[in-house]
C-alpha cells in the first residue's frame, strides 16, 4: 500500500511538471512572439524542468513494471510519450 502512494506520489509531481513546463513554454514562445529574441532564463527553465520531468517519469515506470502495477504502468508509459513528443517540438523549434 505504502509503494502505491509513492507511485501515485510520483505521478502527481510529474503532472505538476508538464503543467508548469506547458506553462512557462506557452508564454515564452507563443505571448512573447518575438522569435529571435527567447529569454535565456525561461530556456534555462524550460531544460530543468525536461531534465526533471525526464528522470521522474522513468522512475516511475521502472518501479511500476518492477513491482507490477498496470495502471502506473500505464500512466507513466504515456507520460513518455509527453517526453518523445516534447523532444520532437523542441528539435522542430530549434532545428
């Protein structure tokens, strides 16, 4: 019981980062519109948090296929699917 709420821990911590990542990147490349011009703290923000988000969500799921768990499973599967398409927009951006 103890181990499904450190999963369900992990989750909830994962959302938060691709709320606030989602966030900081909507204002950063789509209200400052100015496409030459990025504001190197919001990039340098915007990699942690890739960084952070990356290595959550890869825990998570390497404790849930370890202990078995098909719904986190499930769960964090997909959220690595938010990390593939994060980095396919970042390299379309940033070529």
């Amino acid at each position: 019981m103890k181990f499904k709420t450190r999963l369900l821990t992990l989750f909830l911590i994962d959302l938060f980062l691709v709320l606030w990542g989602g966030w900081v990147a909507f204002f950063t490349f789509f209200i400052n519109s100015d496409i030459l011009i990025f504001p190197a703290e919001n990039i340098r923000l915007l990699l942690i948090i890739a960084i952070l988000f990356a290595v959550t969500s890869l825990a998570g799921l390497l404790f849930a296929i370890l202990h078995n768990q098909k719904i986190y499973i499930r769960l964090f599967s997909s959220l690595q699917m938010v990390v593939f398409m994060m980095l396919i927009g970042a390299k379309t951006l940033f070529g």
